[in-house]
C-alpha cells in the first residue's frame, strides 16, 4: 500500500464531491493506491483556505499553476469551469501526472481534441467523469446487453431531463450563458455517454436545439434550454435522445429504454437501485418486466453495503470514479472512460448542434 498525492482544482460542488470521495475509497474499496489530499486551488486565497480546512487538504493556493507544478501533486482532478480544462491538462500531462477531468472535457471540440493529443504523448493516465453510469444497476445493464440476455439490440431510447430552470422566472446566471453550460453542454453528454457505453459508437444524428426562455430576470440566456436527437449507432441500431434542463417535475431523469429480439431493460436514475428487466420466455400469462434491485451480487455494490435492496447513493457513485482512477494509475493502464471517450461524446454533440442548424443528418465522423 502506498500514497499518492492528489491535488483538486475547484473546490465547489464536484470540487467538494471529490473531495469527499477520495478520502472514503481507500476504506471502501481497499484499493493499492491511497489518496493524500495535498492541494485544493480556488479563485482566491481566501476560498482556497476555506476548502483546505473544509475538505482536510495539506494547503491551498488561487494559483492552479502552482498545484500542477508542485512536486507533492502527484496526480489533479479538474473540477473547475470548461474553459480552464485545457490549459490544466496540458499542463499537467507535461509534467507526466494523471488526469481525472469532469465531463465536458474542456470548452469546444477543439479542446477536447487537443486534450486527448496532450494524453497521447504524455501516455499518462487519463479520465472523464461521466458518474452515473457506474450506479451498480448500469454497470449491470451493461453486462446483461453484453451476454446477449435481451437478444439483438433492435432500438435504444435515453434521456437526460431535470426541472431546475423549468420555471421562466428564475434568474439568469452563469448556467444561461455560454454553449458549454446549457443543455448540450450540461446534460446531454451524460446520457450520450450512456448510450455510447450500452451500444456502442453512434454514426450520424439528425436533432433539434431549442431556447424556450430566451429571456430570464437579469439578462439574455445565450445557451439552449432543450433538445431532441434520433441517432444511428454503427451497428445499424436506431435510437433517439431527449435532453432538457425545463422537464417539469424532473429532479434527476437520467433514463434509459433498450430493447433486444428476446428480452428489454429501462431504467430511472430517480430509482437508481432498481433496473427492470424483461424476458421474453415463459408462458405469455407470466410474462413482464421484473424488478431487480441492486445488491452485493452487482458491481462495486459489496464494497458499500451487504444488504440487498439497501442501495447506493450519488456520493458512492463518485467513489466508484475514484477508484477506477487510483486503480488505473496503480496498473499504469487506461480507464474508461478515457478522454478519447470524452472526446467522442463531445464530437457527437457538435454533431448534433450542427444538425440542429442546417436541419439535415450529420455523420459524426465528419466533425
């Protein structure tokens, strides 16, 4: 068993997430590597100092150069905003240290393209946060469609819908400006990345992306509120995808529907413990969708709990990360997903932007 030093960029929501998760994965999943939080860097000093106490960090600096740079920083996490991604993962990768960066990788295509040829010379390890689909029930759904379980794939149905500026009365912020912090931005790439990790690569999309409320108390909104995909994954699979950030009544509507020749699953990220299942055998009379609640038989389940149906929360989702991040730097090989990955959620959303202009197909391959 030996340390590692992890140093977090951004100490707010995901910052703290991290955070909170790096100190618990050893003890839950006893894994070789152990995290040490060594620095935690905010937009001033006065904050870094507070998530340094908050969080149980070494130090803390407003210098993000300066956590790359230091020797103690073994391995960063960037939980910062968008635009800063780029220019702390190549940073970082020059200096050969492993990179965990939350989803979306970096700004544009652009970023994220540059971000993957920075891994790629470095060859250090590499990660993308897309967190709930490790939840033990998609990891699970990602098996079952994998065996065969659900026959064919014939059709693939997600969503990624929540309410928290369904109301045209709440105020403009930081959320209604700027492309990479609407809806496309935000939202969609989590179930994108779901869909790439239960089927496989997608070919081409036609979509739809949409401003409802294009003014809001204190400004403009400048980024979309929703949208609607139809896709053809590379194996000749049809599916479709909502996206939307105005969904009333939608507090977490990650929600997937595969179906297969012999068999289909669905599931809500609102009851992310359960996954339905049906099978297509027995007599007809008999015949529907099983519940199956998550227990210690399912992935990364045993490590958090011993009873079944006693099930896993969002944190526990983001110690799973961890993990896979700690287990990865220890074996010196790739994760998934990698930024390559990120990068491909990212070139099917500009894809699908694209789409929404010019109303025709787009193949991804061409962006």
């Amino acid at each position: 068993m030996s340390e590692i030093g992890i140093g977090i960029i951004g100490g707010g929501y995901m910052g703290k997430a991290h955070a909170v998760a790096l100190l618990a994965v050893g003890a839950v999943f006893n894994t070789a590597l152990r995290p040490r939080l060594e620095m935690v860097c905010a937009t001033s000093a006065d904050k870094a100092e507070h998530y340094r106490k908050a969080y149980g960090f070494a130090r803390g600096t407003a210098d993000w150069q300066v956590l790359v740079s230091d020797p103690k920083v073994e391995a960063i996490v960037i939980a910062s905003p968008q635009a800063t991604h780029r220019a702390i993962a190549e940073a970082a990768f020059a200096l050969g240290k492993p990179v965990f960066c939350e989803k979306p990788m970096g700004a544009s295509l652009e970023d994220s393209r540059a971000m993957v040829a920075a891994a790629e010379v470095s060859r250090c390890v590499n990660m993308v946060g897309f967190n709930y689909i490790r939840t033990p029930a998609s990891q699970y759904a990602r098996q079952l469609i994998a065996s065969g379980a659900i026959g064919d794939v014939t059709w693939f149905r997600g969503e990624h819908t929540e309410d928290f500026l369904a109301d045209p009365q709440s105020p403009a912020s930081w959320r209604t400006t700027g492309m990479a912090n609407g809806t496309m931005g935000d939202l969609a790439p989590h179930m994108i990345n779901a869909a790439l990790a239960l089927l496989g690569p997608i070919r081409s999309v036609i979509a739809e992306v949409e401003t409802v409320h294009r003014q809001r108390p204190g400004g403009p909104v400048s980024n979309d509120d929703h949208a609607q995909m139809m896709c053809r994954f590379d194996s000749g699979v049809m599916g479709q995808m909502y996206f939307s950030r105005i969904s009333t009544g939608r507090k977490m509507g990650y929600a997937y529907e595969v179906t297969g020749t012999s068999g289909a699953i669905r599931f809500d990220q609102e009851d992310q413990n359960a996954l339905w299942l049906y099978r297509a055998e027995g007599p007809e009379a008999s015949r529907g969708f099983t519940k199956i609640l998550t227990g210690p038989t399912h992935p990364d389940y045993l490590s958090f709990c011993q009873g079944p149906g006693h099930g896993t929360g969002y944190q526990d989702q983001i110690i799973i990360e961890a993990k896979d991040f700690l287990e990865a730097i220890h074996a010196g090989k790739a994760a998934w997903p990698t930024f390559q990955d990120g990068m491909m959620v990212n070139q099917i959303v500009a894809a699908a932007l694209s789409s929404s202009t010019t109303k025709t197909w787009q193949d991804v391959a061409a962006f």
